[in-house]
C-alpha cells in the first residue's frame, strides 16, 4: 500500500502491523508529528 506525502509529493509504503505476523515487539518507532496517542490508542489493552 502507497500513499504520497502532500509536502514532498514523495512515495511511501505503508503496511499494517498485523502483516508482519510478530510474536513479540520490543520497540516500536512511530513518526506521526506528536500524534502518538491517536495511533496507538486502538490498541491499548
């Protein structure tokens, strides 16, 4: 899945978390320009 970044018009991939099929995540980097929380919110346990 592509989306283009609307201040460079530059092509990023993206993929969800689920399809990496990982047992466990030690570390996760997310740059999302301080919204943090809205992404991981969902999936607070």
């Amino acid at each position: 899945m592509e989306k283009t970044s609307k201040e460079t018009g530059e092509r990023v991939e993206r993929i969800t978390l689920d399809s990496l099929n990982l047992t466990k995540c030690k570390l996760l980097k997310l740059d999302v320009e301080g919204m943090e929380l809205q992404v991981l919110r969902p999936f607070a346990v």
